[in-house]
C-alpha cells in the first residue's frame, strides 16, 4: 500500500498496542457503513490492537455509538468509545472536581454526557462554562446567551474545531462554524477539547496503557486526525473517504502530513504490521 510518500510499506514499529478509528468518514457515512469497515477492525483486534473509536462528533453519547457501530457488525462497549462529549466532561470534572453550572450550545449526546459526570446545565445566569458542540437548531438566542454569559466572566469550552461534516448527502456545516460564531461575537478564544488538542489521545492512552509510539490514528481529516496522531508522536494514516482528497493529502506538509494514505479501509492490511 502507498504510503505518503509514494513508497510501498508497513508500519516498521514491532508492535502497536493501541489503533484510533475516526468514525464519521472513516468507517461510516452517515448511517451507510463505508468499505471495509468492519473487516479492518476485525483485522486490527487479530493482531493485537486495542482499538478505541474516537470522534468529534459530540451529538450522540458513547451509548448511542456503540448502538450504531454494532448495527453495522463492528462489536464494541462504551469504554472503547471516546467522543469530544465525553472527553469535554472528562476535561470539566478535571479544571472543576466539585461541579459547576452550565449553558451548552449542543445536542442532547453532549447534554447527557455532561450530565452523568455531574454538571448542572442552565439556560439561566450565572453559569461557571459556555460548552459548544455542534448543535442542528442553533440560532441568534443560543448565541446572544453564550455571549453574555462569556462576557460577564464564564469560560468558554468548545467540544471541537470541525468546520464541516461529513455525511450521506455531503458536507454540511459542523461544531466549528458555530465556536466561530460564539467566538467572533464574545471576542474570545475557547479551550478546545476534541482533534487536534491531544486530550481524547492521551484518554486512549491512559485506558490502554500504550505508549504513545505503540498507537495508530486512522482518519479522514488532515487538520484533525492527522495532526493530532503527528503531534502526539503517533502513527497517522489517511483514508480518502471523507473529507480531503488524495491530492489535498500529498500536498499537505509538516504535522499535517500523513505517515501512509489509503484509498479506504480494505487498504489498511497493507499498512498494519
């Protein structure tokens, strides 16, 4: 399998514990399964990988995924799920172990997630956090109280910086065009949680006890798969069927580029050691 470079070859370190599957446009487009898909995991678990699956997308919970991959043949439970839901919630209990109240801009899997690690979501003044996920009803409301709540003193918390998403009918509008819309109207910049931030990695790490050059990423983009495994000093593979093409991917340079490029995930055996 070609790698980015246009060299045939394997990934040459002995044995990585650890592989990372994006979900929307690596094994799935909307509620159509992409090829190879639950061949690759499988594969991956046969040879020794523990596989997580992590994802930006933050409007379903754990629960929710784990349903829809096992729709689709792919056997797995919550713990080998990490969404940016989850992992903001992880990241709140963290800056804030005694709970804090909450305004969220996002759909019920971030709301419900929030919620079971102890957070109190509010429509009303004062709240400690302005959380922002993508959110399919958000309107001029939700963005005037996210930024009067910012500006009177409330942190500001983005799930991720996804500009768009990938689904059956195309690409549509993701949970960065509305961050962008919160921060140009607050004037200030959020802590971002999901890809390219290193935290939903280092959560995968610290469940499976790999290294970080033990782990694989497989995504689909390169701003946020892709440059979150290379900073993270991770083996990074592209997959063509979401959102960059093949010439985006060649082009890309530095820790936007790829380590190998696959056409889809029936070309992952010719990259797994």
């Amino acid at each position: 399998m070609r790698g980015a470079f246009g060299k045939r070859g394997r990934v040459k370190v002995a044995e990585r514990k650890a592989i990372l599957f994006d979900l929307d446009g690596v094994l799935y487009r909307g509620k159509k399964p992409l090829p190879g898909a639950e061949e690759a995991v499988k594969l991956a678990r046969s040879r020794g990988y523990r596989v997580f699956f992590l994802t930006n997308n933050s409007t379903r919970t754990r629960a929710q995924y784990v349903e829809r991959l096992r729709s689709m043949g792919i056997e797995c439970d919550e713990s080998d799920v990490i969404t940016s839901g989850y992992a903001t919630a992880e990241y709140l209990k963290s800056v804030a172990p005694n709970g804090a109240r909450l305004f969220v801009i996002g759909e019920e899997g971030l709301k419900v997630e929030l919620r079971l690690a102890g957070f109190l979501i509010s429509d009303e003044e004062p709240v400690d956090f302005v959380v922002v996920g993508l959110d399919r009803k958000f309107n001029y409301e939700k963005l005037l109280r996210a930024q009067q709540a910012i500006l009177k003193g409330a942190e500001f918390i983005a799930t991720n910086p996804d500009s768009t998403y990938p689904t059956e009918e195309g690409l549509i509008p993701g949970a960065g065009s509305i961050v962008a819309a919160v921060e140009r109207a607050s004037g200030r910049k959020p802590t971002l949680i999901g890809k390219p931030q290193p935290f939903m990695l280092e959560l995968a790490l610290r469940l499976s006890g790999a290294k970080r050059e033990e782990c694989v990423v497989v995504g689909d983009r390169l701003d946020t798969d892709i440059l979150a495994g290379n900073r993270a000093g991770m083996v990074t593979i592209l997959v063509l069927t979401g959102v960059t093409t093949e010439e985006e991917a060649r082009r890309a340079e530095g820790d936007l580029r790829p380590k190998f490029i696959i056409p889809d995930l029936r070309g992952l055996r010719g990259v797994l050691p």
